[in-house]
C-alpha cells in the first residue's frame, strides 16, 4: 500500500472516531435530558395526583355528609311512621290501672282483718 493511501485510510479513521466521539456525548446528553425531563414529568404528575387526590377526599366528605343527612331524614320519617301506625295504648293503661286499683282494694279487704286478728294475739 502506498503511504498516501494509508495516510488517507488513517484521517478517515481519525474523522470516524471523531464522530463516534461526538455521536456518544449526544447521546449522554440526550440520556441527561431526557432524565431530567422524566424527573421533571414524574414531579407534575405526583402534584397532581396529591391534587387530584385532595379533590376527591373533599368530595367523599361532602357525600357523606349528604348522605348522612338523608340517612337521618329518613329515620326521622320512618319513625313518625311507626309512630303513626302504633296502637293507641291509653285506653288499655286506663283499664290496667283500674283492674290494679280494684285488686289493691279487695287484698286490703282480705289482709286488713288477718292482720287485725294477728294483732290481737300478740
């Protein structure tokens, strides 16, 4: 081989390994950047998710407590229903009432004299 042609072959190596050189740095800097735009994308997604996250607990709180109100209306409600369809226990308290009168009355009867009767002989 000539010397020019091996002089030509070795500045073509020369400017092939040149431009590895800098194929490679472009590369570590496109790794870089694309990092640092992942870490930048990771931080805007965890805000809002920390947002989105505030939004819905917000929303859960007001549910319940909506729900929590309707619960207790309709309590109430059921209640004044069972209240409406119970019996009217008045009358049968009054008749109770005066059975337990009458028989307080005849027991007196009965132990008023035994206990007289007891009285007397001790």
């Amino acid at each position: 081989m000539s010397e020019e042609r091996f002089v030509a072959i070795e500045g073509r190596l020369t400017s092939v390994e040149t431009k590895l050189d800098d194929l490679s740095r472009d590369m570590h800097e496109l790794h870089a950047d694309s990092k640092r735009e992942m870490h930048a994308l990771h931080a805007d997604a965890k805000q809002e998710m920390h947002a989105l996250h505030a939004d819905v607990q917000r929303e859960m709180h007001t549910l319940h407590d909506d729900l929590r109100r309707h619960m207790g209306v309709l309590h109430e409600d059921t209640i004044d229903k069972i209240k409406a369809l119970a019996p009217d226990f008045g009358p049968i308290r009054r008749e109770f009432t005066a059975a337990d009168a009458r028989l307080k009355d005849e027991i007196d009867l009965r132990l008023t004299p035994i206990e007289a009767a007891l009285r007397k002989r001790g």
